[in-house]
C-alpha cells in the first residue's frame, strides 16, 4: 500500500502548490468513483472476450456445438456495436464467414459505426463491382467455363448494384432456362 499512500503524497503537494487543498482521502475516493463510473466499460470488454473465446472454441467443435458457440458469442455482444465490430474481425480471422455476416447484419440494426459497416462489408463481400460491363464479361466467361455456380453468385451480386440493367437480366434468364 506503499505506493498509493506514495503517489496520494504526491499528487496531495501537486494540488498545494496549486493552492488546492484537499484531505488525504480525496484521491482514493476519487480513483474508487472513476472505477465505479468504468464498471459498465469493464463488463462489456470482458464479454466481448469472453465471446472471442466462444469464437476460438468454435473452431474445433462438431457442427451442432459450434453453431450453439456462435449464438452465443453473438448474444454476449449484442447490444453493443463495438462488441459486434470485434466479433466479426475475429470471425473473419478465423474463415467464418456466415458468423461475421450475421454479426454485420446486427451492426447495421444499430446504425452505427457507418465507417466500420462499409469495412467490414468490403472484407466480406469484397470490394463492389467497378464497371456493369466489365462485370458481365466476368460472368458470360464463367459460364463458357461451365462455372454456373459462380457466375450466378456474380449476378445476384451485380444485380445488387445494378438492379434494371437489361443484360444482367438476360444473363439471369438465360441461366434459368438452361
């Protein structure tokens, strides 16, 4: 306890000298008031952890357990953006993919961090299409390559940005009628 009663000397002549004078058990009282007034703060970023550790157990369990661990490392971080932003770097870390877009969807329901929502659904999605046309030379070559699951990945995906544009529509009806 040496050093606290050191540090309240300290800090005591700091505010004399400054003209403030303040009994001995103004410093401890505030340290235990700042503590008290972090305790929200503490408790989230140890369940933010806690589900981290969910994620990381996650990865070596069967099937069933690691979709039960996944729910409950999304329910631990729930009301807190900040918690959901940590859970989905770490999913992305680990391959999980649908476990950081369900905790994107959630991050959206709140509305906020804006600049971590488009982060992180460029880290998942990848970046968004540059050019219509450029994307549909990429589709009708996976096609002509037999790559019918992936192209129609790339057309919903393209439609996503561009939702009237005729050529993606045909390519989409083209695919269906085969």
């Amino acid at each position: 306890m040496r050093g606290l009663s050191g540090l309240t000397e300290t800090l005591s002549q700091l505010f004399e000298q400054a003209g403030i004078a303040l009994p001995p058990w103004a410093f401890p009282a505030a340290a235990g008031l700042a503590f008290i007034a972090l305790v929200p703060w503490i408790r989230q970023n140890h369940r933010t952890h806690q589900a981290r550790k969910l994620i990381h157990e996650a990865g070596s369990e069967s099937a069933s357990d690691r979709a039960a661990l996944r729910a409950a490392a999304l329910a631990l971080v729930e009301r807190h953006p900040v918690g959901l932003v940590s859970i989905a770097d770490e999913a992305l870390r680990r391959g999980m993919l649908d476990l950081a877009r369900q905790a994107l969807e959630r991050l959206k329901a709140h509305g906020k961090p804006t600049h971590e929502i488009i982060r992180l659904q460029t880290a998942i999605d990848g970046p968004p299409p540059a050019h219509l046309y450029s994307e549909i030379q990429v589709i009708e070559q996976l096609l002509s390559n037999g790559m019918t699951q992936a192209a129609e990945n790339r057309i919903a995906r393209a439609q996503k940005f561009w939702p009237d544009a005729p050529e993606l529509l045909r390519l989409a009806t083209v695919r269906t009628e085969e």
